[in-house]
C-alpha cells in the first residue's frame, strides 16, 4: 500500500469520518451482527442519526453517497432505520459551470452547442454526483434532456475506490470483522456498479432495453436516448416534463384516482422482476417522475439489476407467498435459496419469518412495507447463519422505494391483491408458451433421442445383470472411521476399567497386614495406587491432546 503525498487528502478525509463513528453503538451493533454476539441490552438509541450519517457520507463525496447506496442492500449490517435512510439516499451536490459543461458537450458531440441545438439552457434542472442535466432542442425541434458527466468525475471515483480497496484488504486481512462482512466483495460490487453507472453508452442501452421491454404499458413512458447526440460522457434523450411522484399536492391527490396508474406500475416491475430479469434497479422518487398527461416516467437507469432464469423462478415463488400470506412457503423458498452455515438455526429463522408474515396480514398499501418486510427477513437469515443471495437484497431495495411510491398515491390499495392478480396472468402466459410449436417440436426431439438410445441401454444394463457385473455404489458411512471410532470408544472404556479395579484393589488391600510397606502402608497396594494415578494421568493426555 502506498501513501503518496497526493493521496494524504483523501485518507485524512477517511480517516476522519472513521473516526466519528469509530467508537459509536452504531458501530458497535453492526460489529456484533458480524460476529453473531447476543448483545445483553438491545441497543435503540445512537450518537448518530440516520439523517446524520446521510450527510456525513454526501459530504464525503460521490464515492462515498454510492458507497451508502451500496450498503442499504446489506440488511446484515445495518438497523433497519439506517436502511431505510441510505436507500433513499440522492446525490445533492453543487452545478457545474456552464463553461466546463460547453467544454464537455462539444467535445465529446464534434460540433458547437450553437450549432447542434436550437437552444441549451445554461441552468441546469438536475444536479447529481456523476452529471447534471439540462434541458435543450434539436436543430430538427425535438425537446431534448441533456445529461453531462462532470469534469474529471472518472478519476476521482477511481482515487476514492483505490483508497476504500486498499482500507478494506487491510481490515480483511487482520479483523474477523472484516472477514465476516466480505468486505472486498462489497468493494468489488461497489467499482462494478460505478464504472457502468459511467459509462452513458451503457446508459443509453437500458433505456433502449427497458422500453421495449415495457412498451405495452400505456401509462408508463421510458425516455429514449438520441444516438447521434450520446456518448460515454453525454445522454442525449427525449425529455418528459414531470415532477417526483411523492411531490404531487394533497388537493391533486384527492381530485385524482392513481389506482389504475398504480396497478399499471406495480405491474410492469413485477414483469420486469419475474418475466425479463432485466429491471430498473434504483426506483426512487426521484427516478419516478408523473408527467402532466398523468402517465409515469422512469428515468436514470444507470443501475439495473439482472437476474437469471433460476432466480426469477425463486423470486416469483417468494412474491407468491408474500401475496398469500404464507408464512411458511416464504421459509422454504428462501432456505431452498440459501447457503447455511454449521451453526445455522433453521427452526428459529422459520418462526421468526411466520411471526414477520402474520404481523402484516391486514396491512394496505400505507401500512405494509414489503421491502422493509423482506429486509428483516434477510437479516434474521444472517442472525441465524443463513446466507441470502445478493439477489433477494437488491429485491428488497427495490420494494423499499416503490413501496413509497405506492403508499403516497394510492394508500388504500390491496397490493397483495394487484400482486396475485399479475403473478396468475403470468403463470398462465408461461404455461401458454409451453404449449407452443417450437416448444412441443422441443420436447419431440428430446424424447426420440430418448427412444433411440433406449433399447442400447436396456440391453446394456441386462447384459450386467446376467453376467453378475451389475454394481451400485451407495456414498454412505465411512465403515473404517466408524469402527475406528468405536475402537478408541472401547479401548478408553477398557482402560478406564482397569485403572477403576486397580484402585479398588490397592484399597482393599491397605486392611491386609505385610511385610512389605511403603511410607508405613502396605507395598503392594500403594504400588496398585501409583499405577493406577500413572494410568488415569495417561488416559486423561491421551483424550484432551492425543484424540486417539
């Protein structure tokens, strides 16, 4: 590790935010979650604040907000309330001058901003860690956002995650805490989201992506990107114009219904969650914009979660038990998706999830949070040596943000409801495609492979049979361990015998009178004594360092 005179700001910065929470019950706590203590007092009050540590961590910078953002998906870490604040934590941070902004746009387009648009409001409308965008139109009278990348952001990320690296090889390396947290995973997860969230090309795809994937939705709009104004550094896309869906007035709410508008958006994430495996991972408010025409707009898909078939089956079976209440059926699902430790308590972690379920059997949209739910739901597996996959935290992170969405425009909605209603309506599309041509003509192939290789195989295995060379081979005992063991069993007993009559011996013999004594006691038994402490002292080494 190398502390180069140029990198002494950003390991002073560090250091001292390290500093302020070196010491806290919040840091306490967390460390006891990592090495599973029992603590002999809950801790519910710290020195910081969630809101404080928000601010804390976007005062250290962009790095440092992405790095929360990161760590709201780590529910074996962190109290639920931290959680919570680090989900919604948003990049807030000062504009860029419009001369650095000029700079970057003609650069990276080949042409002058005079010349590519009509015109390009200097005053941007969103100001974020990575870029901030601005509203412009094309030459050809399209309304266009422009989102631009900071000057020189890059490097800085790269410095900040270089320093966090080398920070964590450190604590992995010499703390069982930092073993425990997997730590350089969480770091390495950290510079893969960052260096996409970079790339606006990357950026650009999703958008593309997403809006074909959703394009069946009427009430929900993907902005997409203009290609011949968009590189790695400037997004160039259709612009919406909106507002954060949690900033619509009381009086607007009450003069609107939202539940279709709900149902619609609730839908097209359960489709992207269950059915495409392709989703917008980061649904905020902020993200989530109402259009003047009453339709939704997700924008920002810098971070996207993909998840394979085999998971989507998962996810699709755990949002069936969620929608039913089903206490028992979330427990299998997602035991049947953990790694186990060998102290794993899979009896405690199924009671504790059937507690969690019927505490929010009735709950409507305001009340129920099924992001916090499946939250604590992690993190009782953690407390309880269970490992989730990441999958199931980046799930939980996603139902957190939209459950804001739903419980501000429409509290009075049954999600369960909306959920199985969307959950049935698929199964019945997924069992449709099976019955098509291509998968029929599928399963044809596959069984007269089957057949044609049947009758060589038949004739193979009673070929075996009659000439007496058909074999089974069962993996089960360890025969010689098993007698082994028995054996230093049996010789310890044996042993434990002869030492048991030596004593008894030497004692009934004290009360005979001889010749012989030692120390003025009969000899004979005070050897039978001697041998026997010689023996007990051997056979106590042999079991506590020898284990033979």
């Amino acid at each position: 590790m190398s502390f180069l005179p140029e990198n002494l700001v950003r390991y002073q910065k560090f250091l001292s935010f390290m500093l302020k929470y070196w010491n806290s019950d919040l840091l306490h706590e967390t460390a006891l979650n990592a090495i599973e203590q029992e603590k002999s007092e809950k801790i519910s009050q710290f020195d910081q604040t969630p809101e404080e540590l928000v601010e804390d961590l976007k005062k250290m910078g962009p790095t440092y907000v992405k790095l929360g953002q990161l760590l709201s998906t780590r529910p074996d870490l962190l109290p639920d309330d931290y959680l919570q604040a680090l989900s919604s934590l948003q990049d807030d941070l000062p504009t860029i001058p419009f001369d650095e902004v000029r700079e970057v746009v003609e650069y990276e387009i080949g042409n002058r901003i005079s010349k590519a648009f009509n015109y390009f409001e200097e005053e941007p409308v969103a100001s974020a860690s990575i870029g901030q965008v601005h509203i412009a139109e094309l030459r050809s009278g399209k309304k266009v956002a422009v989102k631009v990348q900071r000057p020189g952001i890059r490097k800085k990320f790269l410095e900040d995650l270089n320093t966090l690296e080398e920070v964590t090889a450190l604590a992995v390396k010499h703390t069982e805490v930092g073993k425990k947290y997997a730590l350089n995973d969480v770091m390495t997860e950290l510079r893969r989201i960052m260096l996409q969230e970079l790339d606006y090309l990357r950026e650009a795809n999703n958008l593309v992506t997403l809006g074909t994937n959703l394009k069946s939705y009427r009430r929900l709009i993907v902005p997409q990107p203009i290609p011949d104004y968009t590189t790695s550094k400037v997004l160039t896309m259709e612009y919406v114009k909106g507002k954060k869906v949690t900033s619509v007035s009381p009086l607007k709410k009450t003069e609107e219904d939202y539940k279709a508008l709900v149902d619609e958006f609730i839908e097209a994430y359960l489709q992207q969650i269950v059915s495409d495996g392709f989703v917008h991972a980061d649904p905020h408010p902020g993200n989530i914009h109402l259009l003047e025409n009453g339709k939704i707009a997700l924008i920002d898909l810098g971070m996207v979660a993909q998840f394979s078939k085999k998971m989507r089956e998962n996810l699709l079976r755990l949002l069936l038990g969620l929608s039913k209440n089903n206490g028992e059926e979330i427990a299998d699902t997602l035991l049947q998706m953990s790694e186990r430790t060998e102290k794993a308590t899979v009896e405690a972690f199924r009671r504790k999830v059937a507690v969690m379920v019927d505490e929010n059997r009735n709950s409507t949209a305001k009340d129920m949070q099924t992001g916090k739910l499946l939250i604590q739901m992690n993190r009782s597996a953690a407390m309880n040596g269970i490992h989730l996959p990441v999958d199931v935290n980046i799930l939980g992170k996603i139902l957190l943000n939209m459950d804001q969405i739903i419980a501000f425009l429409a509290p009075e909605l049954d999600l369960r409801e909306s959920v199985t209603k969307y959950l049935n309506k698929h199964m019945q599309t997924e069992m449709l495609k099976d019955f098509a041509p291509e998968e029929i003509f599928s399963v044809l192939l596959e069984s007269k492979n089957l057949l044609e290789h049947l009758p060589s195989r038949i004739n193979k295995v009673t070929e075996n049979l009659a000439n007496n060379k058909f074999k089974m081979q069962i993996d089960a005992i360890d025969e010689k361990s098993l007698t082994d063991g028995f054996q230093k069993v049996a010789n310890r007993i044996t042993l434990g015998l002869v030492i048991a009559a030596m004593i008894i011996g030497a004692a009934m013999l004290m009360s005979v009178p001889s010749a012989f004594t030692i120390f003025g006691y009969p000899g004979l038994a005070i050897i039978f004594f001697l041998l026997a402490a010689v023996g007990g002292i051997y056979l106590s080494y042999v079991i506590l360092f020898k284990n033979e």
